[in-house]
C-alpha cells in the first residue's frame, strides 16, 4: 500500500458503524432492533467473513453465485445468507435453500422458478420484491405502478413468502437527495398493506447502502445491506 490511510480493523469499522445506526435511530425516535444489517462480503473471502462471525454479524449478502460459492461452501448455516444480487433463472437451483432470503425478485419467470423450486424442497422461501423506484435505466426491478399485479402473483405461491420490498438508491453525492426514493418505496409497502393484496402484511424494507444507509433509517428501512462502509473501506 502506498500512501494510503491505514485500514481500519474491521472491529473498529463495525463499531463506528454500529455507532452510526445508533444514532440515526435515536433521531428518528425508532428502536435499534428495528432495524436488521447484513453485512455484505461480496469483497472479502471466507477467512475475513469468520472475522466478522468472531464480532457476532450473522448475516451476509452476496450479489453473485459463482463468488459466493466456495464461502457458503467454507460457512455454510453458521450464518444467514441473503441474496442480494439480479438472479438469473438458470442459477435458482443453486441459490434457493442455500441462501435463506431473496432480495431481488423483479419478474414473472423469477417468481415461477423460485416457486418451483422451493415446492420441489418442500421450503417457503422468504421474498422482497424489487422495485425500481428511481426509474435508472442500469437498475433492476419492477416499476412502482407493475408492484400490486405483481404482489398478487406471488400471493398465489404457496412456497414463497413476501417478506418486504428492496430497492437501490441512486448514488447520490448528497444522501439527501435519496430520501424520496426511500419514503416512495415505504408508501408503497403501505399502499399494498392498505390493499391487502397479500395473505400476510408486508414488514420490511431492505434498503439503504453505504452511502445512505442514514438516510434509509428514517424513513423506515428494516433491512440495511452494508459493505464498503462496514469493512472500513
Ligand atoms: C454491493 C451491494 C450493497 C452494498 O454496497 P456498499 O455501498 O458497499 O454498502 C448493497 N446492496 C446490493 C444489492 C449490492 O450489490
């Protein structure tokens, strides 16, 4: 390393974060407990995710099955996996029962893969559905006004259970400027409530990065997907 700072411990990162989410709750008058981190380690390999075991983070997101793959082999149940990353369907049969949650399930053929699959393992297999709320063209997910037709589809699985929604706000030089895009996203899980569209009312919102995971706290998230921030990068 040339020049560079010295990296933080991840034990310091991990606090210092961990202070952050403290503190964004306060604000906003909203228990710690309501809110739940997974600790994304698409950077890291499974040596540096037994560290943050040793410091007592159990849940982890992985974006992609090819990297995850020799880490759920190296950890496997001794942590929760959440996946977090565009799913491709031919890839549902290696991702459903290894990974508990599924955070992105932005379309029709998706949903009847998981559903399939799931049925197959005898599973119910917890879901968010992504929803595109900033309109970007680079990301997934559905559009707001495709959610209530798609929520009805998926209360026709009896093997998938719709847990919350997730979304990606843009990358803003000012987090700020992400709070629509979160308090869209809690009106919506509200409006679905309000329709009950689902067997169940939806709970949770997986939302807020990095870059704006504060910001994701007020107005309501329930799931913070944290990397770069909470490994000290
Ligand atoms: C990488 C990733 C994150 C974490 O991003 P950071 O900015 O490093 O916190 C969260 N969600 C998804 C879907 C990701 O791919």
């Amino acid at each position: 390393m040339s020049g560079g700072a010295i990296p933080l411990s991840f034990r310091e990162s991990v606090e210092r974060t961990e202070a952050r989410i403290r503190e964004a709750c306060r604000r906003c008058g909203r228990p710690r407990e309501d809110v739940r981190l997974i600790a994304v380690t698409k950077y890291i390999g499974a040596g540096e995710m037994r560290e943050l075991l040793d410091l007592g983070l159990r849940h982890f997101g992985e974006n992609r099955w090819q990297q995850a793959r020799p880490k759920w082999e190296a950890i496997g149940d001794e942590a929760v996996w959440h996946f977090i990353g565009h799913l491709q369907t031919n890839k549902v049969k290696d991702v459903i029962g290894r990974f508990t949650y599924l955070h992105s399930l932005d379309r029709l053929p998706l949903l009847e893969a998981v559903q399939k699959r799931a049925a197959l393992l005898g599973i119910r297999v917890p879901v968010f559905i992504q929803i595109n709320v900033s309109g970007e063209a680079t990301k997934h997910g559905l559009k707001p006004d495709e959610l209530p037709a798609f929520a009805a589809k998926a209360a026709e699985c009896p093997n998938v259970r719709v847990e919350g929604l997730m979304t990606m706000a843009p990358h803003e030089a000012d987090p700020e400027n992400t709070r629509p895009v979160f308090r869209r996203l809690r009106e919506l899980r509200d409006e679905l409530n309000e329709r009950a569209i689902l067997p169940e009312p939806v709970r949770h919102l997986s939302m807020g990065m990095s870059n704006d995971f504060e910001i994701a706290i007020e107005e309501g998230a329930t799931w913070l997907r944290l990397g770069s921030v909470l490994l000290g990068r």
